[in-house]
C-alpha cells in the first residue's frame, strides 16, 4: 500500500503512550503518515452508563477529526487501528457516516456488540474482499470485552471470542487486553498486513476461549441485577479516589523531573495529568491550574543549559493552562511574576492578561494574538518576531524594547498617549543594527542570513511614508 496515512485510536482511562510506540515503529517499517487521536480521558463511569449522550461525545469528535484527516490527506490511503472503547466509537463513525470510506480497519480489544451490521460498513473498506481489509484481533486473556458486555447494555465481547461475520477476519492470540502493542506484535502481524496484505495466522484458536468455565461465567448478565447500581456506585467512588492520587502522584513526579532538568519526561508526565484534568470538578481543576502556574513561573525563571526541552515543557504548560481555565490569565499571576523571564514561543493568544509585567522577558516569537492586553508592561522585553494580530493595547508600555520587531502591533490600534510610550524606530541600518546587538546576546551577524533577511524587510516595511514609524516619528 503506498504511502496510507494511519490513525489510531485509544481507550477508556489512558493516556495512551502506545500511539507514539506504534508510530516510531511504522515510520521505521514503511513510507506512512501516523496520526494519533485523542478524544481525552473517557472513565469507568460514562462507559458504563448506557447513555448514548455520553458515549456520544467521542464519537462525534473523532468524526470531526477523522474529517479533518481526509480533506488534509484527500489523495492517500486511509487505515483506522482502534482498541478498546475506541472500536465502539470507530465502528459507530462508520455506521453514522457511509460516506467515509477506509482502506483497512484495525480493531483490538473490542467491545463491538454482536449485532453490529457489518455488512453495511463492509462497503466503506476498499479492499479486493472486505474481509481482507477488516481484522478483528482477540485476545483468549482479554475479560475486559466479556466484563462490558455483562455490566452494561450496548457492548460485545467481540475482542474475545471474535466477531464471527463474513466481512470480518478474526485473529487469536494468547494475550490480554494490552499487549497488542508490544513490538514483537505490532512488527509481526501489523506491519505484514498493512505493507503486504498478508493477514497471517494468529497462534491461538478460538475454542481456547469458548471452553474456558472462567469466561462462561463472566458472561452471566449481571446488568440485569439491582447490585448493578451500587456497582456503580462503588465504581464512582473509586474513580474519584484514582484521580485525586493520580493527580497527586503525578504533581510530584512532574516537580521532581523539573528540578532535575528531565523536561522531556515531565512533558510526557503533564499530557497525562491533562487527559485528568478532563473530568475533574472545577473546585479541583482551579487547584491544578494554580499549580500549572507555579510551575510555569518556575520553569521560565530557571537557568539551564537544556533550553530547547526546557522551553518545550513550559510551551506545554500554558498550553493546559489554557485549556482548563478561564482564559484569564490575570487570575493565576501576580502584576510582576512574569517580569525577567525566559517564555519564547509562548502562545498567549485569545488570553485575557490584564496588568501583567512582562518586563525584561525574553518574548521572542511569542504569540499575543486576539489578546486582551490591557495596561501590560512590556518595557525592556525582547519582542523579535512576536504577534500582536488584532490584540488590544490599550495602555500597554513598549518603552526600551524592540518592539519594531514585533509583527502585527498597527498605528490604529494605538492612541497618542500609548504612541509616547514607544521608543523611537531605528532610523537607519547601523542603528538597527547597534540596537538588536545591545538587546541580544548573539549579534545580528551571527543571525541566519534567513533570519537577517526577514528582520530587515520586516523594518523596511515599517519605516515607509504612513507606517508605523513614520507616523510615530511626526508626533
């Protein structure tokens, strides 16, 4: 198959770190782009609950992404890998929507009840026989399939003992609900199909499971019994105990990585404590989000010779920050906590950062876009290539920055009084010069002949009859 962009897919209560496993080994194996989705932490709770508005919400969202995906790759062939709550939600895309049409289709663990009309969507996967392009993988361990299928309505313990249609290939394997995403797996029996075609044999038999007392039993349909509710209940207690120690331990992990310069780990460890924060009360939530500032503050403050990784975990930081907040950014930080700190190619836009210091920051390529910047300081900041796009400067000081650099800051946007607040734009290319090597460390001919090039042309534009520093100028 030539070149196929593959999503995958995860599900209930993970973070799902075996995506970026399973993307490093296809990209190593074949020519593919690999996209990983995530409709966020999805409990114990809402996948019981035989709620079709509340397992409605991640199919919804993958159809939109899946969307996404096909107008982005429009010319290339398409494969789904899903496991787990993750095979309900594809499966229900599919059904929803005939006119998305796959090249294979994955499934893992599933939970795809028995009387899915597979037929139906065979006529979506473009495959010489549907059943060469849809595997079902079953693992003779796996009781999560039997369990949901018992516990709730609207599942199938189809990742157990298989789907059994026409449409649809079934493999065996002596594993349980997770180890489909071991290397050795994924490289023997995922790699062959999608580079080859060839669906080889898995090492277990069906009857493994259907003679099993263990699996004959979990089958029993407790739904029906009145126990079911404070199952339920118990299930809901546990899973708000899970997530206060879960957020704890992560919180302590991420701090301690943090003091010992292990940013990359502590990225990996925050997208996690993210996919938590999705379900978490706002009491608790506006808890984590002070923490998320303090580290923030902590992290942009610090002195290290790993700048890049550094710099990337406080770029994720503000980014769940942002996400699980107000937007008002004014909440979690003082008028001077942000004055003297290192935060290149921070995204600040659409935030609201009322009466905030930025003094002396380092800001470069940092992004102010649609923000609410109202009576910030900016004095002193090195702004080089920072985005002021339809921001509000009402009463913002630039005064001793280099703020010319910037991109997107308008005369319109101004009035006199904040005009005076600006320092004079350099008027030729020796003072423009002499003024970026007083403000950065490294001069402006060690600059990337790109980098010059663009700082020069973005000056020159600004300093033409009617812009900004021209009509700065006349005041």
């Amino acid at each position: 198959m030539e070149n196929p962009v593959v999503v995958l897919v995860h599900g209930i209560r993970t973070a799902a770190r075996w995506q970026s496993r399973i993307a490093s080994i296809f990209s190593e194996k074949f020519e593919c782009s690999v996209i990983p989705l995530k409709y966020g932490y999805f409990d114990l709770i809402r996948f019981l609950l035989p709620l079709s508005w509340l397992r409605g919400q991640p199919v919804r969202y993958l159809e939109k992404q899946i969307r996404s995906v096909i107008a982005d790759y429009p010319d290339r062939p398409l494969i789904l890998i899903a496991h787990s709550f993750g095979t309900y939600a594809i499966t229900r895309v599919l059904l929803e929507n005939p006119d998305i049409r796959l090249s294979r289709l994955i499934l893992c663990g599933a939970v795809v009840p028995k009387s899915f009309d597979w037929p139906r969507i065979s006529q979506q996967i473009d495959a010489t026989e549907t059943r060469k392009g849809i595997v079902n993988e079953c693992g003779t361990l796996d009781v999560w399939p039997v369990m949901a299928q018992s516990m709730t309505w609207g599942y199938g313990a189809s990742g157990t003992f298989g789907v059994g249609s026409a449409q649809v290939s079934d493999r065996f394997h002596r594993i349980g609900h997770s180890e489909f995403f071991e290397s050795d797996f994924v490289e023997r029996f995922w790699v062959s199909f999608l580079q080859d075609d060839v669906i080889l044999p898995g090492p277990a038999d069906a009857k493994e499971v259907s003679v099993s007392v263990k699996f004959q039993l979990l089958q029993f349909p407790i739904r029906y019994l009145i126990a079911l509710s404070f199952v339920a209940l118990g299930f809901l207690a546990l899973e708000q105990v899970n997530f206060d120690g879960d957020a704890q331990r992560l919180q302590k992990k991420i701090s301690s990585e943090i003091g010992n310069g292990e940013y990359l780990a502590a990225k990996a460890r925050l997208e996690e404590l993210d996919s938590l924060m999705l379900v978490q009360e706002k009491p608790e939530k506006e808890k984590l989000n002070y923490w998320l500032a303090d580290q923030f503050l902590r992290i942009g403050g610090k002195s290290s010779f790993d700048y890049h990784d550094m710099r990337l975990l406080n770029r994720e930081v503000l980014k769940v920050l942002k996400a699980h907040s107000s937007g008002v950014l004014r909440e979690y930080f003082s008028e001077h906590s942000l004055s003297g700190l290192d935060l290149p190619f921070m995204d600040f836009s659409n935030l609201t950062i009322r009466s905030i210091s930025f003094e002396d920051s380092f800001l470069v390529g940092a992004y102010f876009d649609d923000a609410e910047l109202a009576s910030v300081d900016f004095s002193k900041a090195r702004l080089r290539y920072a985005t002021f796009y339809d921001a509000n400067l009402k009463n913002v000081d630039f005064s001793h920055s280099d703020w010319y650099n910037a991109i997107g800051i308008r005369f319109e946007q101004l009035s006199i009084a904040e005009l005076k607040k600006f320092d004079p734009c350099p008027i030729n290319l020796k003072a423009f010069q002499a003024r970026h090597d007083e403000i950065y460390s490294l001069s402006f001919s060690g600059l990337p002949d790109p980098q010059r090039t663009e700082l020069l042309d973005h000056w020159q534009e600004i300093m033409k009859p009617g812009a900004i520093c021209d009509r700065l100028g006349a005041l």
